[in-house]
C-alpha cells in the first residue's frame, strides 16, 4: 500500500490511495490545526447563543437548538477527520477542500443566531445558513472520495458508496432549505436527515475492511478538539471575571471566578487525557465507530460547561432573569455529562467494566450536587463554581492513585481479546 505522503517540497496533485494506517510517528498536520481553529468560531457562537437563551429561562429552545448545532458542527468535522486519516496526500486539491471546509464551518456559525432565535419563537426553524453551511461542508467531503474512488481501485467500492449515500443526503438538505413547515414537521424531517447522514459510515466502513485510517492520527485530532473546546470553558471564565470586575472592582470573588474557571478547564483536560484511545484503537478498529460518534456528547458537553460560565457572568452582572441556583445547574449539568460520557466512552473503548469507575462516578456526582446545594443555600456563585471542580478532581484523584493500574490491566485484557 502506498502512503501518498508527500517527497518534496511542492503540492501538486497526487493520487489519493491510501495512507499506511501503522505509519509510524504520524501526527496532525498543521493544515489541520488550522481546520480546528474555525471549530473555535462555532462553538463560540453556539455557547454564546445558549447562553443567551438559558439566562432568559428558555431551557428547552436553548438545549433543542445548541444539540442540533453540535450534531451539524461535530458530523461534519468527524467525517471529514477520518477521510483524513486515511487518505489525506497534502496536494493543492486536499488543501482547497479543506480550505472550503473552514468557509462551511464559518457559514454555519453566520447562520445559529437566526437558528437559536427562531427556534426560540416556536414557529418554525430558521436553519436556511446554518444548513448551507453543512452542505458546503459535505460537498467538499463528497468531492473528496469521488477523488479516492478515481485514484483507488482497491477503495473505489467503499468510496463510491460514500459518495452516493452522502450525495443522496445532501440533496435532501437542499430541498429542506426551500420548505418551511410547521415546527412539529420540521423536527420530524430534521431527525430523519440525520438518520441519512448517519449511514453513510455505518454501512461503507463493512466494505472490503473498511478503510486505512490511523488509529493515533484519529485519537490526536480528537484530543485537539477536546481542547479546542475547552478553549469555551476559558472563554467563560474570563466573561464571568469580567462581571464580577465590573460590578465590583478586583475583589476575592474575581480570584475564586478566576481560579475556578481556569482549575475546571484543567482538570477536564486532565480527566480526558486519561482515556487510552489510541492505543486500543490500534488492537480493535471495530470499536472507532462507538468511540468517534460518542464524542459528540462529550464535545457538546465542554462547549455547554463554557456557556455555563457565561450565564454565570450575566447573573452577576445582575442582567439574568433567572436566579443563582439555576445558573449553577447550567454548569453543573454539562460538567456531570461530561464526565457520564467519558466513563461510557471507556467502557465501550475497552469493551470493559470496572467497578472503580461507579464509585469515582457518584463522587464525582456528589461533587456537583454539592456545588448546587452550596450556591441554593446562599453562598456566591463564584464558591459554587470552585466546588463544581471538586467533581473532575475526584475522579483525577481516584485515577492517579489506584485507577491507573486497573486500566493498565483492562488494556493488557482489551489487547490480549
């Protein structure tokens, strides 16, 4: 098999047959890093459009609108990630398709206000941009694996059939930009356009062995992500201090905000990094398929926690419609389903589970109902914020004193199975 890196200096086309999934020392390439950064825009304008919605108590128009657009955000990237990692050749094609990826990711972020606000009025759903933006995502991806399907007999049957199914849904998108019905009709077909998108992967990757992603390469983009997203969780922060600032100058409330937000983006990071994806990946690629699309969860999840903080910022700022103890719970819940995703991501990693992980799971539970009691009984949100960190640092501690040699002996299992 050829690896179809580059042996020179320049980028003119290339056949795109097929990277060497057990290419030793591969990395994400700095064009994809600068993919992920458009990732920061819409994530950003996601958070910051929850945000506004949870502050004013519309709950369900906030959770409703934020997960449709994670799921068009995070699809879109993940099926453009793995098409990477098996044949990204770095030629002057691969990059102008990546580079019309970033102009869909940037579309999509122009179009969630109108997502947000429509929604918001319960109405119908205004996703005519955000929509666009999808497709402009997924014709690049499309135009992508027509290349792999001209260049590589021994894929040209898996690639068409992406082609086909992605074309297929992409058209169906399309026709649902020019019609607008009722809200009740539109959730319908929007839930069945995601069962097209869906099955493109479930259903080419049992074709011929799937094809020659690297199971590090993959692992690495995730992680980047993970902390591109973490990047909200410090944007939250820094809007949070910014309120207690303006309202009250540089005061101890600023330091604990400060310290909380920042110790949270820490310690997830920490707690993320403790999963061995890349390692069992590269043993059992049949298992990428739970693992890559259970992320969405998680990604959603880090980028809620950020929009949590920012409520945060607008009830100390005292513009916020609803109370303390409501804006807590808008950080405590997606830190709480950050941290249910990863211990379900582990387990349907390593195909395992471990007893230890129930018990560091209700502590770290405990943790976050704590935090919630605490701010409900009077005290400053800033403190609650502090107390939410206890959560991911009580499976942290749980890992580096005993949990680490229990997942030194699940993958010594995952790898022997």
């Amino acid at each position: 098999m050829s690896t179809s890196t580059p042996t020179g200096r320049e980028h003119r086309l290339r056949r795109m047959v097929g990277r060497d999934p057990q290419e030793p020392h591969r990395a994400a390439s700095p064009l994809e890093l600068l993919y992920d950064l458009t990732l920061v825009v819409a994530f950003s304008q996601a958070g910051t459009q929850m945000a506004h919605l949870l502050e004013i108590g519309h709950y369900g128009a906030a959770i409703s609108s934020f997960c449709f657009a994670m799921f068009a955000i995070c699809w879109a990237w993940i099926n453009f990630t793995w098409l990477a990692s098996a044949f990204d050749n770095d030629d002057i094609f691969f990059r102008i398709a990546t580079m019309v990826q970033m102009m869909g990711v940037l579309i999509m972020a122009l179009g969630m206000p109108a997502l947000f606000h429509s929604i918001d009025e319960g109405v119908h759903i205004d996703n005519v941009v955000l929509v666009a933006g999808y497709v402009v995502m997924r014709v690049s991806t499309l135009a992508l694996w027509l290349r792999v399907a001209h260049d590589s007999p021994r894929y040209r049957k898996t690639a068409l059939l992406y082609a086909k199914l992605i074309a297929v849904a992409q058209v169906y998108w399309i026709v649902l930009i020019f019609i607008n019905p009722p809200l009740p009709v539109m959730v319908g077909l929007l839930l069945f356009a995601v069962v097209l998108e869906v099955l493109p992967p479930v259903i080419a990757e049992r074709i011929d062995g799937g094809t020659p992603w690297h199971a590090h390469h993959v692992a690495e983009r995730y992680s980047l992500l993970v902390i591109i997203a973490l990047g909200e969780v410090i944007l939250g922060t820094i809007l949070a201090i910014s309120a207690v600032v303006e309202e009250q100058g540089w005061t101890w409330e600023a330091g604990t905000v400060a310290f909380g937000g920042t110790a949270l983006a820490f310690a997830l990071w920490w707690l993320y990094f403790t999963m061995p994806s890349g390692e069992v990946l590269a043993h059992h690629r049949e298992r990428g398929f739970g693992w890559g699309y259970g992320h969405i969860v998680l990604f959603g999840s880090v980028a809620a926690a950020g929009a949590g903080l920012h409520v945060a910022s607008f009830v100390i700022q005292g513009e916020a419609k609803i109370d303390p103890t409501a804006a807590m719970l808008t950080l405590a819940i997606p830190v709480g389903i950050f941290i249910a995703a990863l211990f379900i991501l582990y387990a349907v990693l390593l195909r395992q589970l471990d007893g230890l992980h129930l018990w560091l799971f209700v502590g770290a539970i405990l943790a976050l109902v704590a935090a919630v009691v605490t701010v409900a009984s009077g005290a400053d949100l800033a403190v609650g914020i502090v107390v939410v960190v206890l959560s991911p640092v009580v499976v942290i501690v749980g890992y580096e004193t005993i949990g680490h040699r229990h997942q030194d002996e699940a993958i010594a299992r995952a790898i022997a199975s």
